[in-house]
C-alpha cells in the first residue's frame, strides 16, 4: 500500500477515534442522524431528496457563508497559492480541467479532480476510499495530507490558522457559524464550514431535469431524447452504475436505511493481462489487499460531465466521444508501453462492462443526452461564487 492512501486510511481511524472532531467509522454504517432542530433550510430542485446531516456538523446558513469564503481563499495553502477551487472550478462544474490535480508546491498527484456536483449526496468519497464517510472527514484530506502534498497544514497549521484568526473580515464569520465558542479558529471548524459550503453544492435544474421533473419535456431536443432511451437500455448497461437521481448508484440521503457503496472495475487497464492497475492507481485495492478489487473505483456523477473532461480516475481519456469508444469496446485496448494490455480482457472486471455497437447518429444522440445533463443555472449561481474575485465567474455567466 502506498504512502498516500496509507495516510488517508490513518487519518480516517483518527477521525473514527474522534481525535480530529469525529468521521466515518469502518465504511459500513451511515453517518449518526442531526439533532433535531438544526433548522437548515434546503434549497432543493424538483425530486431531490432532503441531504443528510452529519450530527457533528449540523447545517447552518453562517456556517455555510464561512465556508464558501475559505473555499475561494489562497490563504488555505501553506504558501498561500492555493485554494479548494484552485482543483474545482465553477466553470468546469467544481473540477479543474487537468489531466491529475496538481497541489500547493506543484506536485502532480495521482488522481484526476472529482466534481463536486451534488456531492452532499455521495455515500463515500474520494475515488476509492471506503472509510471516509463524511465531507468533514474529507475536508481533511487535502488539508493535511503529505503523500501527495495538496493544501500543506501539516506542520503549519497554527501559522495557517493565524492568517484567519487575525483577519478582521473572518472574525465575525467564524463567530457568527460557531456561536458561543471562545476559539473556533482551529482545523477542526474549518474543515466543517468548508464541508458545510460543498453541502450546498446541488444541482438539479438541467434541461434533463426540467423535463423529467418539472413537466417542461420540450427541454430535450429529439436528439436527447433518443440518447436518453440508449443510456437506460439494457444494451448499453449505463444506467446500472450511473442510474437513480443523481447518475451515480452510490448515494444517502435523509430517510436512507441502507448506504450502497459501489466500486467498479471497468476496464481500463490490464497491465500485461495480469489484470494489474498502474502504480498509485490500484482503487479499492489499495485499501483491502484483495486481488478482485483490483482496478475497482467509485463511478461519479454524470451530472455536468459535459464540463469535467478529462475522465476518468487518472484523466486518461480525453473527450465523451473517447468514454462511449471504450465502453462499446468493453475495455480499453493499451498496445504498446509499460501500461499495455487488453482492458477488456482484464479477469478483475466488472460484469456489466459489456461490449456494443453503435451507429454514428446513436452515438451522437447519446452524446446529446449527456450534455441534457449540463446545468448553467448551477454553474452561475451567484451563491456558489468566489467572494475575493480569485476566480473569474464563467463567461457564459456574465
């Protein structure tokens, strides 16, 4: 096991113990119901379910305002370069276009940046991390970890923590989010007020939605409409691991009793038809050992895929049209080079990886359905915005 997630799955048992303001415990059991009372008024499109609070990190609207000012500030790094949205764009949907994240120093990470569309409502998070179970246990991650280096708090937290707590701007809004509390200048709170923003983080008003919702079906063009039949068809298989409201099968949300936590292994390398992943991008195996869940990872959301090229785990594929290539194939053919093997050979793949056939006027129709899926109203809302101006609005939005 590597050094990087060796370190994530010891900080998700610290956050198990408590000794970081409370987490996940072992990946199966959801996270404990809020207080009653916590009085968050959601602002939820048509069809969606309420989110489920975290009891430790109940919602609160100054608490949110908190956290969407640390996500935009530079001042969350050690060398006050970076922030969260530096690696989730608004533009790109909360992603940031590379191939891999790049941290704080610059180093290149293993991992292609997740969307955080509707990522209040992800069971786990990560792309294939089994034990973190809440955002707050996530906001840590980047904050803290050293292999690879993403914000830097590690050794520096108190000289980072300063920068806020001598800020006459931040001084009302941490009171204002922790009420009562004599020092809520600690890691601890700040990675709750982020947790609390990315909560509010949904979208739900695509022309997809507006259609199946909100009754508007004119929203889909014939087109959409067709390549919305494609991708629920038992012949291409989509919907199974990106069905249900938000496209991605594994979700909680209030009134959930079972948490589904699905990692797929789709094909994507076959390294020397061993059935091997490339180094730092094992997937769930890196935390199990087992053979079979080698390659296995969280499918996300497709909601915005129009803006999160490129894709998958390691941003190894460059367009839809590249995805839709490798799916119909069953698994992506490597000929030549250290990664060469046969995807869809690999023994440790997913059986609903199947192969298909499409026709040039089916692929584009599916194409056009996924861009159904892109919604501008999310991507220009004013209360997802950067308030320092670090990071210009789209310039759809403008």
């Amino acid at each position: 096991m590597n050094q990087s997630w060796t370190w994530t799955l010891l900080l998700s048992t610290l956050l198990t113990a408590g000794g970081c303001g409370g987490g996940g415990d072992d990946g199966v059991e959801t996270p404990p119901e809020p207080p009653s009372g916590s009085g968050y008024s959601w602002s939820l499109p048509a069809g969606f379910p309420t989110p489920k609070e975290s009891a430790d990190n109940p919602m609160s609207a100054a608490k949110v305002e908190l956290g969407r000012h640390l996500f935009y500030d530079l001042r969350m790094s050690v060398n006050q370069t970076t922030a969260c949205a530096s690696c989730h764009l608004p533009e790109r949907a909360f992603t940031d276009g590379r191939v891999t994240a790049i941290g704080a120093t610059g180093e290149v990470h293993p991992r292609n940046s997740m969307s955080l569309t509707n990522v209040v409502y992800n069971s786990t998070f990560n792309w294939a991390n089994p034990v973190l179970k809440t955002l707050h246990a996530q906001a840590l991650i980047p904050m803290f970890g050293e292999f690879p280096l993403e914000l830097g708090w590690s050794d520096h937290e108190a000289e980072i923590l300063d920068r806020f707590r001598r800020d006459a701007q931040y001084q009302p809004l941490f009171a204002a989010a922790y009420p009562g509390e004599s020092d809520p200048f600690n890691a601890d709170r700040v990675a709750k007020a982020v947790a609390a923003f990315q909560s509010t983080l949904i979208s739900g008003n695509s022309p997809y939605d507006q259609a199946t919702f909100q009754g508007q079906r004119d929203t889909l063009s014939p087109a959409a409409q067709h390549g919305q039949e494609l991708f629920f068809s038992e012949r291409m298989e989509c919907f199974h691991c990106h069905g249900g409201f938000n496209f991605s099968q594994s979700v909680s949300h209030a009134g959930t009793s079972i948490t589904q936590a699905d990692f797929f292994n789709n094909g994507l390398y076959n390294i020397g038809g061993t059935g091997d992943y490339p180094l730092d991008n094992r997937g769930l195996w890196e935390f199990t050992q087992k053979p079979s869940d080698m390659g296995r990872f969280r499918p996300p959301t497709l909601r915005n895929v129009e803006l999160t090229a490129p894709y998958m785990h390691d941003g190894s594929i460059t367009t839809l049209e590249e995805v839709i290539d490798h799916y119909a194939r069953g698994g992506r053919l490597i000929s030549a080079g250290p990664y060469a093997g046969d995807g869809a050979r690999n023994p440790y793949k997913s059986e609903l990886i199947v192969s298909f056939s499409l026709t040039v006027r089916e692929k584009q129709d599916l194409i056009a359905f996924l861009h159904s899926l892109t919604d501008w109203s999310f991507i220009c809302d004013s209360r997802f915005a950067d308030p320092f101006g670090n990071f210009p609005r789209p310039a759809r939005c403008n």
